[in-house]
C-alpha cells in the first residue's frame, strides 16, 4: 500500500513529477557554462597570455589598474561568447566528432535559440566592459568581434582556419591593449601581434590534430590537413618564428636577461610539445595543446620580471 501510494504520489497525469525549480535552472545554467567552456578554462589563458606581454610592455610595466581588469573580463566574455557561435555554427558537424558529440548543441541539451540567446547576453557584457576604455579601443574592439563572428563561417571556406583564427581571436587583444593604454599602435604592438598570431597557429594546428581522422572523413579543413605528414616540422618552423618575433621584440625594447630566460624556458617547452607530438596520437596531442599554457606564462613571467628588477 505504502509502496503503491509513494508512486502514485510521483506521477502527475502520466508523467512523472517535474524536479523542483532551483534544480531545473540549476541544470540550465550548468548547461550554459558548457556550452560557453567556463568548465575548460584553457582557452581563457591561451588569449588572456598575449593580452598581459601587451599591457605590461604597453603601460612600462605599470599597467592601468582599469584597463588590466576590463580586458581579463573582457577576454572571459569574448572567449565565452566565441564558443558559443562557434558551437552554434558547428551543430550538425560536432555529433560526427568522437570530441565534441557530447557539448550541449551537439548533444541537443540546448536549443540553436537559446545559444544564441546566450550569445547576446555575452557579447552585450563584452561591448559593455570596452565601452569603458577609450574611443579608439572600443573602434578596434568592433573589427576584432566582427572578426571573431565571423570565424566559424570562414574557417568551411579558407584551407587554413587556425591562421584566421590567430588573426581574430588570438591576437587582437595586442593591438587593443596598447590601444588602450597608449591610444596609439606603435611597431611594437605589432611585432607582439604577430608572435601571438603565429602561436595561436602553432596550438590550435595541435589541437587540430587531435580531430584530424575525424576531420579528414566529414570534410572540416584545418591546418593540421593541410600540413599532412609535414606538420611536425611546420609547427617547428612556426614555433621557431613566434620566438624569433619576440626576441626582435625584446631587442626594440632593450630587454634583458629575465625576459630572455622567458624565452627559453618557452622553447624547452615548444621542445616538450614536440617530443608529445611525435608519434600523433590524439591523447598526447591534446597534452601537447594544454602544455601552451605555460608557454604564454612563461613568457609573461619574463616580461613581468624584466620590468621588476630593471635597472
């Protein structure tokens, strides 16, 4: 009878009695933090790594208080909203990749309205946050998320996806940091955005690696396709150039010996990444990707250090 009773009671017409609210947006909001990868912190430092070498190189070690906290919410927001129209552009392709079947778009845990919704939350915060800067960043800002919409759109058509993303994604935040703190674009800012261009090439052809038989049998391009069996030695090259680009960036601002340490501890890592690399395998692989983490902090180490103990 108890037992009886005790189902009756969870049955409502048929169906079983919904989870109590806080639960249900609980599971929303869970859902929409896949969705965006706040889960899979990763992707905020590989931008967040590059956008502080500027600010600190820009503001002379004395970054603007203000600006450091509006780009590190910025990046989040942008990394986020990223995500979120890449998964969006990506619904009917990720259930074919053993990787990405299971994000929420993918998995239809969340509908293509809701991601879109979540989107415009996003950018609406992103846009918010550079409106507090000054007017030329906040120009920039506008070239940068046109670009980074775009990406998911363009990287179907151009054989090398991971270039374009370094050119949108990866790198602007150069730019816009010196922008912000010297209202002016000088040689320097440029020099830093290319080498974070170019490693945004190196990582994400890595990650791309991982993906590649998937790849290769739905059709997505990618520069770890394109490279074929050449790739390790084309990751080298390109690990080779971002090193070589900040060293004539240090040389230009007079650097010395703690930014230089940086430097090499980068390049044993860039040599750790290869020996990862060596036999392909997607596991070790993706290792290899994570590893670029260290990569960016040891670079910002060394920036932060030479602007310590400078005499």
């Amino acid at each position: 009878m108890n037992s009886t009773a005790t189902t009756t009671d969870l049955v409502i017409a048929g169906k079983a009695k919904e989870a109590p609210l806080y639960h249900r947006v609980a599971r929303r909001l869970e859902e929409y933090a896949r969705l965006a990868r706040f889960d899979r912190p990763i992707g905020i430092w590989l931008l967040l790594w590059p956008a502080l070498w500027a600010l600190w190189v820009a503001g002379a070690g004395r970054p603007d208080q203000k600006v450091l906290i509006v780009f590190a919410l910025g990046v989040v927001a942008m990394r986020a909203a990223g995500c979120v129209i890449n998964d969006f552009a990506d619904r009917d392709i990720d259930p074919h990749v053993k990787r990405t079947r299971e994000r929420p778009l993918a998995a239809r845990r969340v509908s293509p309205i809701e991601a879109l919704a979540l989107f415009a939350v996003l950018g609406a915060a992103a846009l918010w946050l550079v409106t507090r800067l000054n007017p030329f960043t906040v120009k920039l800002a506008v070239i940068g998320a046109a670009l980074t919409v775009s990406y998911p759109f363009v990287k179907r058509v151009f054989p090398l996806p991971q270039l374009y993303l370094g050119i949108s994604f990866g790198g602007w935040s150069v730019p816009m940091a010196f922008a912000a703190q010297r209202d002016s674009l000088p040689r320097i800012a440029w020099v830093l955005y290319i080498a974070a261009v170019i490693w945004a090439v190196v990582y994400d052809t890595i990650y791309a690696m991982v993906d590649r038989e998937d790849d290769i049998t739905i059709g997505i391009r990618s520069s770890a396709i394109l490279f074929a069996d050449m790739d390790r030695l084309l990751i080298g090259a390109l690990q080779a150039m971002m090193l070589l680009a900040l060293v004539l960036a240090g040389r230009d601002m007079r650097f010395g010996g703690w930014y230089y340490a940086g430097l090499v501890t980068a390049g044993m890592l860039f040599l750790h990444q290869q020996w990862l690399i060596r036999a392909r395998e997607p596991a070790a692989c993706l290792r290899a990707f994570l590893n670029n983490n260290y990569v960016g902090m040891a670079i910002f180490i060394g920036v932060l250090l030479q602007y310590v103990y400078r005499r």
